[in-house]
C-alpha cells in the first residue's frame, strides 16, 4: 500500500488515500473525507511505485 496526498477538487483540502500497488491500474470513486463528495480516482503503478494520479470531480 502507497499513502499518497492529493487536493479535493471539490473544497481543496489536502487529503490522504491509501493506493493498492499491487494493481498496475485502477479507477474508482472515493469520498472526500473532508466535503464527503465523490472523487473519481485513476492511477496507474509501475514497479511498485505510483506512476500517474488523477483526481476529478465528477459532474452530476
């Protein structure tokens, strides 16, 4: 597991995920933790390292 920080693209806060590094690439929705709005998540992990991050909101 990789702990990698980001910023809400909602309320802008400086929040923390936990990221499985077992996968090669992955996308899913998390709630902020501070705002509780989804956040659609894309990562992709090369050698056990995160390679590519991207949070965004997702339109409703």
């Amino acid at each position: 597991m990789i702990e990698h920080y980001f910023t809400c693209p909602y309320c802008w806060q400086n929040i923390s995920m936990l990221i499985d590094n077992s996968l090669t690439s992955q996308t899913f929705i998390e709630d902020c933790e501070v705002c509780c709005n989804p956040i659609q998540v894309s990562v992709k992990i090369s050698d056990s390292e995160l390679s590519d991050f991207q949070a965004d909101s997702i339109e409703q």
